[in-house]
C-alpha cells in the first residue's frame, strides 16, 4: 500500500518538462527546474536547463563545507567532543542531523562523513566551531573559496544550508564546486560510501542509499550523492554517475518537495539511463586514416595526406554516423618541404551546420624535397638568372675593357 501511495503521488502530479524534451521526444520529462549534466570523460557538458540561476541550494551548501573543512584538517583521526554550538539553532529549524549528542567524543572523519553521508548539520557546525570558532567565521573561508573558484552566482551564509536569501548558488556553480572536491581523494571517498559506523557506534546510511532503498528506485548508475531539500529549495541532488565507459556529473535543484518523493532522484535515474540506453562515442578522427589531402611543390611526394595524432571522439546518439557529419577543411592547399612546422589550417567538423569539433591541421614536415622538381618547377626563373647574370659579366667586362682603352688613349697623349 506504501507503494501504490507513491505510484498514484506519481499520478497526479504533472511532471515539469524541460527545453530538451522539444528537441527530443525521447528526453524524459523532468521535475526539476534546474539542472546541468556533464560527460566527465570527455569534460564536456551534455545538457543544461536554467544552469545559471540563482536558487536556494539547501544542503548541497555541505559539498562546499566538506571540501573547506577536509582542507583545514591537519589530522582526521583527531577526537574532538560535540560542543554546545555543534548543535545550536538545528531542533528549531527543522534541520537534517547525523545524530551526535552534546559532548559526544568523535573524530574528524566520523564528522565528515555524517556532514555528507546523512547531510547531518551537527556534523557541519561542530566542524565550522573546531575549525574557525564559529560559524560566521567559517563561512567566511567557504565564500573566500567561492571566489577562488571564479563562482559569480553563489554566496554562503550558513554551513548547513538551512534556508537564507543570502544563501544561494546556480546548479553550474555546484558542480564547479564538486568538480574541484572530487579531485580530493578523501572527499571522494566519503561522497562515494553508502554507510559508516562511527567511533562511537553511530550507524550512517547516505540519503542515496535511503532513496533508493526505501522507495525501490532502480538505480543502476549513481555511486556518489549529496542531497538537499528546504520548503524554498525543493528537493536538490548532486550526483557522479558511470557506466562501462563514461563517467558523469550531474546537478538539479527545484523538484517538488511538497509530497516528500524523491523526485530528484527519479530525475537523476532518468537521465542517466536516457544517455547511457541512447548515447554512444563516435570517432570523428582516427589516426590511421586520411583526413585531408594537399597538393605538394618540389616534394618527391605527389600529395601530402594528413593523419591526426590521436584518435577524436564525441559523446553522440546512437543513430548519428559518421556519412551525416561534414567536414570542411580551410587553410593552405599546397605545401612544400620548405613550410614551416606550425599550424597551416583548421578543420571543422558539423552535424547539420552546427559546428561539433574545431581541430588545428598542423604540418608534420614529412614531405622529401626533390631537387629535380625544384629546378624544374623553377627552370624559367633559373635560365632568366643565368641570363642575367651572363648579361652583367658582359657588362663587367666590357667596362673594363673601355677603361683599359681610356687609359691607352690618356698615356699616348703625353
């Protein structure tokens, strides 16, 4: 009965549709307002709706606390205890917690996992109170962070994301900052576990595990989570995702909240199965075939035929060939021994006038010079140098023999 609630749930509300599904009928229709997905194998991004927004981002504020706080730890194995201000504010705010009790004694470690595995904000503040006396102070390394990064759309005003107009971010700058935190092995780590037992025996179960336990989503993809969800933030999730050969990055915000469904993770699911059922890699350019061929001057070498260096794949759908790709090459045509090894055109590759791939063709200098082509290309100019220069000797010559007459004629005058 628990499940056929959630079933007629899914019924009855109209899922909110998103710019792709009228490019593709087969895109699935979204509940979330705000979303980007990245192909983290090839870094590029697939799709994007409302990415640069500025929206309240709940508890995936705690991706950038982690990441701060894991930053400023020399030690996380060192036990602290649960102080008073660890859990000031949280009972009357309705916020998501690991568990801890005041005067707790824990680590490091087991509070980075409870900030990110059950969002817990008593893991988040007693770190923020450890690490910078407080929480304002710590807030102000999260935006000194923000701005490293380059993020124009995001402010943190809290570390546990409780609800604040002066606490928001975009969906493109949450996944810059995932970006940057996962390529710290120990946040990796953590953002990739579904359970942890603490040093004082306090069971851990990520919100991922909890979602798709609870309400039997068919996950086949996801291995990394962090969730978010406030009254104004709906239902938030930042997600990496891999199949056999791929390996994405995906972040919404917005999803509806009201019915507690985690219709953010249907999102995610769907969107994984979508580019994993209907996407493949196609190599625009291999390195053992010929992508162009050039006409050649004084080369031993009839045409000089150009190989890429490394092989070119895009991240594509599945029934896009190579035969509906144009390749339009613009440059020199004719090359010989002497040109330089730089640069010598561009080749850009389209799928019905919208440009995939711009590659720079650069001159390998493999041609063999030839010298009879040389001469013989040049011959006309050669015989006018000749030419010249057997008129000059004449010249040279003949003024010298005037000069030799001069001075007779000027001796036999005296």
């Amino acid at each position: 009965m628990k499940h056929l609630k959630y079933l007629l749930l899914l019924l009855i509300i109209i899922p909110i549709p998103i710019k792709a599904k009228e490019i593709d009928p087969d895109f699935p229709d979204l509940y979330s307002e705000n979303a980007i997905l990245y192909n983290m194998t090839t870094d590029e991004v697939l799709y994007e709706e409302n990415p640069d927004e500025q929206v309240a981002i709940a508890s995936l504020t705690k991706i950038m606390t982690t990441i701060i706080a894991i930053e400023n730890i020399d030690d996380i194995q060192k036990t602290v205890t649960i102080p008073e201000q660890g859990l000031a504010g949280l009972k009357e705010a309705n916020a998501s917690v690991a568990g801890f009790k005041l005067n707790d004694k824990v680590s490091y470690e087991d509070l980075l996992y409870g900030a990110l595995l059950p969002s817990g904000g008593d893991a988040t503040q007693t770190l923020a109170y450890y690490i910078a006396g407080s929480n304002e102070n710590f807030v102000k390394l999260m935006n000194e962070k923000a701005s490293e990064l380059n993020l124009k759309n995001t402010h943190f005003s809290d570390p546990t994301g409780l609800d604040d107009h002066n606490n928001y971010s975009t969906v493109r700058d949450v996944s810059t900052i995932l970006k940057y935190a996962l390529e710290n092995e120990t946040f990796k780590e953590i953002f990739t576990t579904q359970e942890y037992t603490t040093s004082n025996n306090l069971n851990l179960k990520s919100t991922l595990y909890y979602n798709t336990h609870n309400y039997n989503l068919n996950n086949l993809y996801i291995y990394g989570s962090k969730t978010g969800f406030t009254d104004i933030a709906g239902f938030c999730l930042a997600t990496i995702a891999k199949n056999d050969d791929t390996e994405f990055l995906l972040v919404t915000t917005g999803a509806p909240y009201e019915t507690r469904y985690p219709y953010h993770f249907v999102d995610a699911i769907n969107i994984y199965n979508y580019y994993t059922d209907n996407y493949h890699y196609l190599n625009l350019l291999d390195t053992n075939e010929n992508i162009i061929s050039l006409d050649t001057k004084y080369s031993k070498e009839e045409k000089y035929n150009y190989k890429p260096n490394e092989t070119t794949s895009i991240y594509i759908k599945n029934n896009i060939t190579k035969e509906n790709l144009t390749y339009n090459y613009e440059g020199i045509k004719t090359v010989t021994p002497f040109t330089k090894q730089e640069q010598i055109g561009t080749l850009t590759i389209t799928l019905d006038n919208e440009t995939l791939k711009t590659v720079p063709i650069i001159y390998n200098g493999t041609l063999t010079l030839s010298l009879l082509s040389l001469i013989m290309d040049n011959l006309i100019y050669l015989i006018g140098a000749i030419i010249l220069i057997t008129i000059i000797i004449i010249l040279i010559i003949k003024k010298k023999k005037n000069k030799k007459r001069r001075k007779k004629r000027k001796y036999s005058k005296r």
